[in-house]
C-alpha cells in the first residue's frame, strides 16, 4: 500500500511539472502571438499613410503634367507666370 501511495505521489509530481512546462511554453506562445498582431496593426497603419501619401504625389503629379503642357503651349511672358502660379494653388490644394 506505501509503495503505491509512493508511486502515485512520484506520478502526480511528474505530471505537475510537465502542467508547469506547458503553461510556461502557452505564455510564450501568447506573448509572441501578441506581439505579431501588435506589428501587424503597425503595418497596416504603415499602408494606409503610404495610399494617402501615394494619392498626394500622383494629384501632385497631374498638376505638374497640366502646367508642364501649359507652358510648352504658351511659352512667352507673363502668361507663364499665370500658369505657374495657377499650378503651385492647384498643388497646394492636392496637400490634405
């Protein structure tokens, strides 16, 4: 009877050491999933400035090319002038 009550006892302290070894590699995992969702919310947050900031260079872009074929059809005086002031107000209305 003393042997298995022994038994049983060596059992039950194998066991809570292999429940304790588990627990420790289940927060490991949790934290290092924690920490990829963390840095995927960043990425995402990354993208969505670089759109906004991809929409204000290509408006940017169609003003220049606008004033670019401006000025190629003016080319003399103070036309010029009128066309590049309208594109630096056109530009400045493309900058949110």
């Amino acid at each position: 009877m003393v042997k298995e009550r022994d038994l049983i006892g060596v059992q039950l302290i194998r066991r809570n050491d292999e429940i304790s070894l588990l627990y420790e590699k289940l927060k490991i995992v949790d934290l290092t999933m924690h920490k990829g969702e963390f840095q995927y919310k960043e990425r995402l947050e990354d993208i969505r400035i670089l759109k906004l900031e991809i929409r204000s260079l290509r408006c940017k872009n169609n003003a220049l090319e606008k004033t670019n074929e401006a000025v190629d059809d003016l080319r003399f005086g103070k036309r010029v002038q009128l066309v590049v002031s309208f594109s630096a107000v056109y530009i400045g209305l493309c900058v949110d």
